[in-house]
C-alpha cells in the first residue's frame, strides 16, 4: 500500500460516515428537512464540530469510527512507505519554502497527539515527541533530502 492509497481509503471511510455538513442556516435547514426533521429537532442531533452533525441514532457508527486504530504508526515502519509518505507531505506544506516551520507541519500529519511549535526543534525532535524512533528519523531524512534536491533541480522556489 502506498501512503496516497492509505490517505484515499482513510478519506473514503471518513466520507462514507452519516455526517452532513451545513454553514448557514439555510444549508442546516436543508439538512435537517432531508432527514425528515425539522430545523427545531436539535434534540435528535449531535454536533460533530466544524460544522458538521450526524444523528444520535448514528452515534454508535461514529464512535465505532474514532475507537478503530489507525494503522498508520504502523506502516510507518516499511522504509518504502514511510519515504513517500514524508516526502508526499512535504510537498503537500510547501516544505521547500516553509523555513520556520516546515518540519513541524510534516511531522505533525504522523503524530496521533498535537505537536507543540517551537523554534529550537527540528523533525527529530517532533518525530520522538510523536514516538518514532531513529529508523523513521532517518526515513524523514532521506524524504527531505530527495525532496530538496527535487525542489533544486525543479525550480520550485
């Protein structure tokens, strides 16, 4: 499996969840009415944050969802997929350009907590927070000096 693969099948399962996305009032009140519910029956929904709600009655579904574990730390130990992985971010956060704080925007997409900025770190220090060890240091390593030398050679600065 690939790391844009792995992304794909997260994403779709994410999709596949009975979550409806509303901004406005309108949108909710469409939502609602497509439901069968009317604008008022807040009692029969919960909010996912962001915007988003589902129905109590699919409560089970979401947190079947979140309780799932993530295979991600766990795939992060082929060399193959991990290399690509990093350097699929990198390029996803402009890493080439993103002198302050690049390494903390890669880094933290592997990181199932929330990594703290600080200047002083660079990606070993974010990558031990998020509990790698020193083969995934150097599989960040080499992305980063693949990606570079890409960025040199593709004038993407």
């Amino acid at each position: 499996m690939t790391y844009k693969e792995y992304r794909d099948a997260r994403q779709a399962e994410f999709d596949a969840l009975p979550i409806f996305w509303a901004f406005g009032r309108q949108q909710f009140k469409k939502a609602m009415e497509e439901r069968e519910l009317k604008e008022t029956d807040t009692d029969k929904i919960y909010s996912f944050g962001g915007g988003g709600f589902y129905l109590r009655s699919d409560a089970q579904i979401i947190r079947d969802y979140f309780s799932k574990p993530d295979p991600l730390r766990e795939l992060m130990k082929d060399k193959e997929f991990a290399v690509s992985a990093f350097y699929y971010e990198m390029a996803n956060h402009e890493y080439h350009i993103n002198n302050w704080q690049g390494d903390w925007d890669v880094c933290s997409c592997f990181s199932e907590k929330e990594l703290e900025y600080e200047d002083w770190k660079n990606y070993i220090h974010y990558l031990h927070e998020a509990g790698y060890d020193d083969k995934v240091v150097a599989y960040y390593t080499e992305a980063a000096t693949q990606f570079l030398r890409d960025a040199d050679e593709k004038g993407w600065y």
